[in-house]
C-alpha cells in the first residue's frame, strides 16, 4: 500500500488517498490511538469521491473509527471495459423505453461483486497492517450486494450497515440467509428505482439474530442525515 495524498481535516481527522496494486483508495483516521475498521463501499459505478460517502466517511472518522473506500474495478476513475460500457448504455436504454432491466442489472452487478470482493479483502489485508487501525471490522455502505458476499466469506466482519437502495442479484439474495452479523438495514419507503417488497424481502432473508430495520419516507438519496448518527451508535455496540 503506497499513500500517494494526505490532508489533515477538523476533529483531528487525517485523509490519505492511497494505491494498492491497481487499486485507489482513500483512508480517513482519527488520530494515533487504534481504532476499529469500517469498509465503507460506494455503490457500483460511482466514485470513492462521492460527496455522499466523503461526508458520511468524515463524520464517522470524527466518531473515533479508521474508514476505508476503494474504487472497484469498471467504477470511478477505474477504466471500463468495451462491455462494461455496452451493458451500461443498454441498460439506459430500457430504463428509458420502460423495459424490464433485471437480467440487464444481473449482467452488470454479479461480474462486478464477483470481481470486488478479492480486491477488498486484498486491501482489508492491507489496512489492519497498518499501524493505529485494529479490529474487529465492520461494513457500511450502499452496495449492499458486495456488502452481503464480504459478511459471507470474511470471517474479520463483525457487523453490518446496509442501505437498501441498489440491485442485488439472485445470488446474494440467496446468499443473505448465511448472513449472520448483526445488521442495521436502511430503507427509503419511496426508492423509485428499488421496488419495496423485494427490500423488505431481503431483510427478512437475512439470518442475523440482531437485525435492524430503519425505514424513512422520500426517494433515492433522500436517506436523512441522522441515520449516519444511528450507524455510528450501531456500531459503538457491535465493534468497540
């Protein structure tokens, strides 16, 4: 892991960006004292610099956690292959023209969970070398399906935020049920583009004995900002 950035932010926080391998990073610290990993995962397609998961990853860092994001491969400043960009563009496509886009959304989203996951356990590796950053790990993110394969196979994840917003292929529907962490599962009630049985479907499929679900009116992104304050308290009981 080669730090190629660091900026220091208010509350003592430090943000570094970082490359491993092929991999861009970003890594945000609270100061010298070890303080449990938080792998927060953006959704696919976008930027480890989303404004939305920069705020959130801020904020948490402040909290007193050490938090982590990678661009995965075809996201962000990543290239995209040929076919990346056809699926994508076909995807628009039917999305526009009111198609059905599961089996579209299924060639898009599998390859990339398929691919993410030995990339972020590669970087997991990584970061719990590094000094000031300890365990137990947790996951938070809206990319709830890489999100669900990581609590799977990663036996170092001790719990688990999702936000209900992005597709998940069948296979992590079914893989959900060896979910066993505890979870907080956020919801938007009016997800335009996530139909709402199917969510809480995949909440009930979840085999955790704790698991939380916090449901709040509006749309996509319209998440309120007070669930990252629940996240972290969420977290405070499960990895401190």
């Amino acid at each position: 892991m080669r730090f190629t950035s660091e900026q220091p932010l208010e509350d003592g926080v430090l943000e570094r960006e970082f490359i491993l391998g092929e991999i861009p990073g970003t890594l945000w610290t609270p100061g010298p004292a070890s303080a449990p990993l938080l792998l927060m995962a953006h959704n696919n397609g976008l930027p480890k610099a989303d404004p939305r998961l920069v705020a959130r990853a801020r904020y948490t860092a402040a909290r007193g956690y050490a938090v982590a994001t990678i661009d995965a491969a075809g996201c962000g400043d990543r290239p995209r292959s040929a076919a990346d960009e056809r699926a994508r563009a076909e995807l628009r496509r039917a999305m526009r023209a009111g198609e059905p886009v599961d089996e579209i959304f299924e060639s898009i989203v599998g390859p990339l969970v398929e691919n993410a996951v030995p990339e972020w356990r590669t970087t997991l590796d990584a970061l719990l070398e590094l000094p000031g950053i300890g365990g137990p790990v947790g996951y938070s993110g809206g990319w709830t399906a890489l999100g669900i394969r990581l609590a799977v196979v990663e036996p170092r994840i001790a719990a688990a935020g999702f936000f209900a917003g992005g597709y998940v292929p069948r296979a992590q529907r079914e893989e959900a049920r060896q979910v066993t962490v505890p979870l907080l599962f956020l919801l938007q009630w009016d997800d335009e583009g996530n139909p709402r049985q199917r969510a809480l479907d995949l909440f009930d499929a979840f085999g955790s004995k704790e698991k939380t679900l916090h449901a709040n009116p509006g749309g996509h992104t319209g998440t309120p900002w007070f669930e990252v304050e629940e996240g972290c308290r969420f977290f405070d009981r499960h990895l401190r």
